[in-house]
C-alpha cells in the first residue's frame, strides 16, 4: 500500500501517469526477485541491482524529456493559438467598423426620403 502511495505521489509532482509508474514499478521489481532467486551471489545481486537502477533512470530520461517535448508543443500551439485570436479579433473589429458605417448610411438615406 505504502508503494502505491508512493507511486501516486511521483505522478503527480513529476506528471507521470500513476498507472504507468505502478505497472512500470511492478514488472521490474518482478524482474528483480526472479534475478534475486535465481542469483544468491551477491556478487551477481549488485550486477541486478546496477542494472535495475540503470534501467530506472533510462525510464526516468524517457519520461522527462517526453514532458519537455509535450510543454514546447503546448507553447508553441498556445503562441498560434494567440496569433489565430489576434487574427479574428481584427476581422471582428473590421465588421463592426463597417456595420457601423453601413448603419449610419442607412440612417442618413432614411432620414433624406
């Protein structure tokens, strides 16, 4: 229970999925207790370990330069996002202007009648 609270906690300071940490978490430790029974030298239990650890921070690598890739995708679509309102913004303004403009033309062409 006290892992899964664990694996909560690194999902939401890090964003990683906590679904994915557990199920990542799991089929490594697994990993591990199998190479641990199967290896009782301590000599091969520190090679498992190494390798567990250099696999954790491989994942950890992934994981961190995905949400990199992920935040300059997210500010680079909110910059287009802000060029796109720009963009609407003028066109709405230039209607106005010209409703504007065509209301008053049709109130000066009424009043004249």
């Amino acid at each position: 229970m006290k892992a899964l609270k664990i694996n909560k906690q690194i999902g939401k300071n890090v964003g990683i999925n906590p679904m994915v940490a557990t199920v990542a978490g799991t089929v490594i430790g697994a990993g591990i207790a199998v190479a641990g029974v199967a290896l009782s030298d301590e000599k091969n239990r520190k090679r498992v370990m190494k390798f567990a650890n250099n696999i954790k921070k491989g994942l950890i690598t992934h994981v961190e330069e995905t949400q990199e890739q992920a935040e300059t995708k997210k500010k680079a679509l909110g910059k287009k996002i802000s060029k796109d309102k720009e963009i609407v913004n003028k066109a709405v303004n230039a209607a106005k202007i010209s409703l504007h403009k065509t209301t008053k033309e049709v109130n000066n062409a009424i009043k004249s009648l």
